[in-house]
C-alpha cells in the first residue's frame, strides 16, 4: 500500500459510482452493454477493491484518502491502460 497516501486537501475518494464517474463527466445512465462500458464497470470494482484495502490499512474513510501511483489510474473513468477516451466517445 505504498502507493497510496493521505491528501492534505479533502479531494478524497468516494464509495459512490455516480461522484466516480462524474470525474470523467459521464453518468450511470450513459453505460451500456458496449465494452467500453463494460471496462469502466470492471475498473468501477477494482477502484472499490484499492479504495476498501486502503481505508482499511489507513483506518481512514474515503474522503481522506487519495489513490496514487499504479491506482491513480483508478480515480477516473475510463483512465485504463485499456480504455481510451477515444473509446468512451464513440
């Protein structure tokens, strides 16, 4: 858990899928069946997963916490090393 740190700002992580997504100004309602959307909800659980572990360790709620290093690419949407923005769009 190394790469995870506390935030001196309140920028914190969420338990909530729709302040998630609305970092990548998507809502619920624009995911399909399409396989962007379906990555997106495959990255939505392994962001819960790292965000769970570290509150966990930290004993800190999400709000306090902020993912980094090889979880940074976890706190937006759609920020995969398979997923492009390009995907997203079309």
């Amino acid at each position: 858990m190394e790469n995870i740190y506390l935030s001196p700002e309140l920028i914190g992580e969420t338990k909530d899928v729709e302040i998630w997504l609305s970092r990548a100004g998507l809502k619920f309602a624009d995911l399909g069946n399409d396989a962007a959307s379906k990555a997106i909800r495959q990255q939505w659980r392994e962001y819960q997963a790292a965000v769970q572990r570290c509150c966990i360790s930290l004993r800190q709620p999400p709000e306090q916490i902020q993912l980094s290093g090889v979880y940074a690419h976890l706190r937006i949407p759609g920020h995969t090393a398979s997923t492009t923005n390009d995907q997203l769009v079309g």
